[in-house]
C-alpha cells in the first residue's frame, strides 16, 4: 500500500475527488495519508479532516531562505513516508531539490491540454481566459508527472473538454474540473499505485497485464 501525501492552497475539489475515489474503492494500491497546506487557513484542510486525514501546514514565508524551506518540506515529506506526493491546487513553487528527491513521484494536475496554455503563469482562471481569447474548440486537463521544467513533466492521461457558445472563464473552469480534471487525477493517482506506470526519455506509457 502507497502512502499518498496531497499538497493543496485552497479550495481542495481535487482532493475531494481523491477522497471520494479512494472510498469508492478505486485507488486500490494506495491512501491517503496526510495532506499539506501551504495555507492554514485552506478549505482543503477542513476537508482532510472531516475525512480523519492527518494535516500538516508549511509556508514559505516561515523561512528565510528558499533552500531552507525545501529542506523543511522534504523532511516533512520523509517524515510522512510519502510514496507519491500530488499537487492539486499547490500554489507553491517547488525547489529542485524537492523535484530530485521525489523525481517520478510528484504527480500535478493541470487544467488545459498540455503543451497548450501551460508553463510559467498559467494557473487558475488565467489558463482558460487565454483558451477563450485564442477561440480553441478543445480544451481539457492533464496528470503528469513534475520535473524540472513548469509543467513540462512526463504526461500520464489527458481528457478534453469542449467550449461552448458563452463561455467565460469561470463557466469553463468548472466544466474543466467536472469532466476532466476530478476525473483523471484520481486514475492516474491509482495507476501510479498499481504500479502500472513506466516513464521512458520523459514519456509514460501504461503497463497491461
Ligand atoms: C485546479 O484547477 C487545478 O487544475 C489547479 O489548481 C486548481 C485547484 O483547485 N492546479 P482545487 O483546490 O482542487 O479545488
């Protein structure tokens, strides 16, 4: 059984969607062991534990130097026996040094098909205001992997997602979330614990039985 420690900074659907999974028995190699805010006062929290998930709160700010508080979080992480670390909704940049420690075994959900829409900038209702405006038909969220580069990792599953005639960002986003996003992040979570992910030259393929 993997232990599944979750990042969160705000609302935590995605989490939910973990959580909500992980009951319906669909993650079946894994639980949810603990979940770290980045934000004391994030709704996420209050969601891990009505679900008698173990909370941890790490800031930024607590620290002076950016190394130091890398070095905080990975011994938080070690501390928590992490297997797979997921960022749903993190909002905190990750050092490399916590990217090597866990390399392969940061899974981050983003909402837009990458490489569209991604990299340095993009997140929250940015990504899909910049969708609107360039008049894309498809849309649609991405698991992947998280290295080095800003949402350049190894992709696990994509789904797409249509535009429809009024459209704004906020009515987007949430089709977003409802049809992709709640949806492939908990698979991909479970394919990584049924170890059924292989990465080659930074691409994954699925292992069949
Ligand atoms: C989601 O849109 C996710 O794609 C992005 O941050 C948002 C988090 O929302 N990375 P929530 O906290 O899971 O509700």
């Amino acid at each position: 059984m993997k232990n599944i420690v979750v990042l969160v900074s705000g609302g935590g659907t995605n989490l939910q969607a973990l959580i909500d999974a992980q009951k319906a028995g669909k993650i079946k190699n894994g639980k949810i062991t603990c979940v770290i805010s980045s934000n004391p006062n994030a709704y996420a929290l209050q969601r891990a534990e009505a679900n008698g998930i173990d909370t941890a709160v790490i800031r930024r700010k607590d620290y002076a130097e950016f190394s130091e508080y890398s070095s905080a979080l990975i011994s938080l992480l070690n501390d928590k026996k992490a297997d797979l670390i997921v960022l749903a909704g993190f909002m905190t940049i990750l050092g490399e040094d916590v990217i090597k420690a866990f390399k392969n075994r940061i899974i981050n959900i983003h909402p837009s098909l990458i490489p569209a829409f991604c990299g340095e900038g993009f997140y929250g209702l940015k990504v899909h205001e910049c969708a609107l405006q360039r008049g894309v038909k498809v849309t649609g969220a991405t698991a992947h992997f998280v290295n080095e580069v800003c949402d350049g990792g190894p992709i696990i599953l994509q789904k797409a997602v249509a535009i429809e005639n009024g459209d704004t960002p906020e009515i987007l986003q949430k089709r977003v979330m409802e049809q992709a996003e709640w949806k492939i992040l908990p698979m991909a979570v479970a394919l990584f614990c049924d170890d059924k992910i292989k990465v080659i030259n930074d691409k994954t393929t699925e292992i069949l039985d």
